[in-house]
C-alpha cells in the first residue's frame, strides 16, 4: 500500500467512526425523547382514567338528583292549596 492509499483509509476509517459517534449521541437523545413521550403517555392515560372515574361519579350523582327533584315534584303536585 502506498501512503496515499494508507491516509485515503485512515480518513476513511475516521470518517466511519465520526459517523458512530453522531449515531451513537442521536440514538443517546432519541432514547432520552422516546423515554420522556411514555412517561408523558402514562401520566395522561392515568388522568384520562381519572377523568372517566370523575365522569362515571358526575352520571351517577346526576341521577340521584334528577330522581330526587322528581321525588319532589311529585310530592309538591300532591299538595292542595285551595
């Protein structure tokens, strides 16, 4: 090998581990980014659930009270005022 062969490998190999080097920190941050996103996901599935419960409570609670203005009404049309 010539040294003109040797310094185009040399360059060659830096060149190569350069480029590792940017995929090794890219894939550093992408890990980073991606492990930030699933949290971010889990703590807006919990309050989704959350919210869903709070939902649920809100219908259940609606209905008692609509049953009992009812209840209400119905006692109120069976009082005579005359």
């Amino acid at each position: 090998m010539t040294i003109d062969a040797l310094k185009q490998l040399d360059e060659r190999i830096q060149s190569f581990l350069d480029r590792a080097e940017k995929l090794r920190k890219e894939n550093e941050s992408l890990s980073s980014r991606l492990a930030e996103a699933e949290k971010k996901l889990g703590e807006v599935a919990a309050q989704l659930k959350q919210h869903e419960v709070d939902r649920r409570q809100f219908e259940s609670e609606r209905g008692e009270i609509r049953t009992r203005i009812e209840k209400l009404l119905q006692r109120m049309n069976g009082i005579d005022l005359s």
